[in-house]
C-alpha cells in the first residue's frame, strides 16, 4: 500500500456519524424550523399595555401553531423615528402600532396594505361596529390602511371635587359654556399672601379646542388641506380667547410659568394647586393614584355660539405592505383590535375602546371605575375633528406655529401678529404634495 493511500472504510463510517448527528440536531430544533413563518408585530406602550399586547399574542399563536408573532417594543419618544427608518431601509415589521396623527407619516411612504379587500371578504369581521370617525381617518381614495383600537377626543376637563366643594361652586355640566368655564375658573384661582398664584383655576393644553369651537379652523379640508386658515376672524378669536386665559384673566399658568414651578399639569392637578385640567382620558390611568380628593371629567364647554369642537387622537393596527405574510399579519390585526383586547383596555382604564359596543357598554360608560362621567366621551366622538390630513403639517406645526404661539401665550407677542407671519409659510408647505 503507497504512503499516499488511506483506509476508505474508517472515513466513510465517520461521515455518516456526522451526518447522523446533524440530522438528530436538525429533528430537535423542528419545533421552530427556519421556515416557520415569523409575523413581527411594532408596538410601544407602557407595561400595562404590554401585558394586553402580549395576552392577545399568547392566544392568537395557540391558534397558529404554523407561525411565530413577535413582539418589538420600541418606547414612544423614538418610535416614529425607528418605524420610519425601517421601512426606509426594507427591514420593516409585518404588522405595526400607528396614531391617528402621526399615521399621516407613514401613509405618505406607501407603506401600508390596503386592508379593504380584507374586510369585505372576512365574515368574523364588521367594520360598522367602529366609531366611523376613526375608520375614516385610517381611509384614503376608497382604501382603509388601519383597524383601530381606540379614539381619544381631547374633550375631558378634569375637575377636583373638594376644591369645588370648598369654593362652594357647583361641578361642571356637559352643556356647560366657555363663559361658565371662565367664572369657575376665576372663583377656583387663589393667590398667596405675596399674591402670587397659589392655586389655578383651569388649564388646558389644546388651544385648537377653543378655535374649532368658535366656529374657526386651522386649514380649509382636514382631509385634504390646501389653505392655513388660522388667520380668520373665528379662529384668532378662539387663540386670544385662550391666551386671556392666561395673560388677561390669570387663571391658567403660562409656559414660562410651568418652568417655574418645576412641575407639570399633571402634577399640579394632584397636588391640588389646579382645580381643571383639560386634555384625554388617558390621564385617568395617572389620576387613578389619587388618594386625597375625588375627581371626575366633564366635556369641553361649548363655543359662544353653542359650537362644540374639540381636537382628537387614536390609534390603530396596520399591516406593512411589504410583509410576506398578508392573511397572517391580518389575523394578527383583528385579534389585537378585537372586543377581547379592548375589553382588557376598558378593564385598566388604558383608553376608550374605538369598537362601539364596548365602548356603550358595561367595560367603558357603563363601568364604575373613575371618572365615573367617562361616558360622554362617546358622545364627543361625534364633535372630533383631526390634525390636518399633509406630510409637511408636522413641519407646519414645529417650525412656525407651536414655538411662535407660545410666544403668544407668555405673552410677549401678538396672536394677529404671529398668525400673519406663519399664514404665507404654512400655505408655502401645503402646497407641497409629495403624494
């Protein structure tokens, strides 16, 4: 036998000892083969709403054993940003968590399936038992891009009850008016031996309120926005009435002032140096810690012309476009937006469930969990009215009016005067249609 010449026998015996030790591996790790579907579902939230999330999920994969869902969290602050980079460089998720608002983003990237033929074709599903406003906010020329899981008007005025009580003033009503709202707000207002303000009477953030419910508007179609209409007579009659609020009656603290105090609106509710607080029902999750007074919510005052108008949020479940797995991502989307998840929503107080009849039923306005009035928050429904429906209207918003108006409210300019500058930069932006 040459030097060079091996024993083929030895050789061969230990190739199929790999080879059967190979596929002994293969047949153990069977249970998540690489070719297993993987449904990858974008989310933010808070623990709360992660235990809901991760519920949903846990019984949606005992009835899709044929793939995996997988949950990426992502915290709020940097989730748009994050979302947006994804889907820019082709690693996007299957399934995504969107906001009303911010749903414009994304929406302008074509990166969402249209879910229409889904809902017509899915018999377990009933596109009429949602609030129609959110539906036609998720819809654009015919096609529905999102399911939503809950609306949000910015129509709670939260108010302390032993404050009230002790200023002797009866609570608010639903059918209450601007005008009853500055009174309360006035006799709620208490200054300190130094007569600075110790407690104040009303603040509410969303100056929009107070223009859409004097009959004024931001721009001509929410829908499709071709004119920044801020400058009209009704609606800088709604923004001065607002920043009287704060520089005229005094009632409300500036921005300026909130910096001095080193705390927020929040925190001044419930230390009880703010008798209202204007803004969502997702502060009740908060103000449920409350343990020194009781509270409760009443709807935005009507206009002086009995106008009632008030800004809005929400938020839904899309399926990206380029996922591979469409009837997938799709079940996913109506188990996370269906009557079981935002049942478990109502239960913790998290949102107003977006479906109808959980939100008229026991789990929302029928429920006994504060505020106990959180029902006429589907009457609001009716009266929302959304951010404008344009890709640069963030940009609008960031760079000419929110910094300017808040000069406005410290009161070191001019409504008529600000406006006036802002209308011909905002009308340049809006004539930029990108899709």
């Amino acid at each position: 036998m040459s030097r060079f010449s091996i024993n083929k026998k030895p050789v061969v015996f230990f190739i199929l000892t790999l080879i059967t030790v190979f596929s002994l591996l293969n047949m153990a790790g069977c249970g998540t083969s690489s070719k297993q579907p993987v449904i990858k579902v974008a989310i933010w939230g808070g623990p709360d709403e992660i235990e809901i999330i991760n519920k949903i999920i846990d019984e949606w994969q005992k009835g899709h054993p044929e793939a995996v869902a997988k949950i990426e969290h992502t915290p709020a602050g940097s989730y748009t940003n994050k979302l947006l980079i994804r889907i820019a460089g082709g690693t996007a998720p299957d399934v995504m968590f969107v906001e009303s608002n911010i749903f414009v983003n994304f929406w302008a990237m074509d990166a969402f399936l249209d879910l229409k033929p889904y809902i017509e074709s899915d018999t377990e599903f009933n596109v009429d038992d949602f609030f129609p406003e959110m539906i036609e906010r998720f819809t654009k020329d015919g096609k529905t891009y999102c399911i939503p899981r809950d609306t949000a008007p910015f129509a709670c005025v939260f108010y302390n009850k032993r404050l009230f009580d002790k200023a002797g003033i009866p609570y608010p009503a639903d059918d209450w008016t601007w005008d009853d709202m500055l009174s309360k707000a006035k006799a709620l207002t208490k200054l300190d031996e130094n007569g600075r303000v110790a407690q104040y009477g009303f603040y509410g953030w969303t100056w929009q309120n107070f223009v859409y419910s004097n009959g004024g508007s931001i721009v001509d179609n929410v829908g499709d926005p071709r004119e920044f209409t801020l400058g009209r007579p009704e609606s800088i009659e709604g923004l001065q009435f607002y920043s009287d609020l704060i520089n005229k009656h005094k009632v409300s603290p500036s921005p300026v002032e909130f910096g001095n105090l080193g705390m927020g609106a929040q925190q001044l509710f419930m230390s009880q140096k703010l008798a209202m607080y204007q803004s969502g029902f997702w502060e009740s999750v908060m103000f449920g810690n409350i343990k020194d007074f009781d509270w409760d919510v009443a709807m935005f005052p009507k206009g002086p012309s009995g106008i009632r108008k008030f800004g809005t949020g929400g938020s839904g479940y899309c399926v990206l476009k380029s996922t591979k797995y469409p009837e997938l991502a799709w079940s996913i989307v109506k188990a996370l937006t269906s009557d079981k998840a935002q049942i478990f929503l109502s239960e913790m107080g998290l949102a107003q469930p977006a479906l109808k009849p959980i939100a008229l039923g026991p789990y929302f306005a029928g429920s006994d969990s504060p505020p106990k009035n959180k029902g006429m928050l589907n009457e609001a429904v009716g009266h929302v009215v959304f951010e404008p429906f344009h890709i640069k209207w963030r940009e609008v918003n960031e760079l000419y009016l929110s910094p300017k108006l808040d000069l406005v409210f410290n009161g070191t300019a001019d409504v008529e005067e600000v406006i006036r500058e802002a209308t011909p930069k905002a009308n340049k932006l809006l004539k930029e249609r990108e899709r």
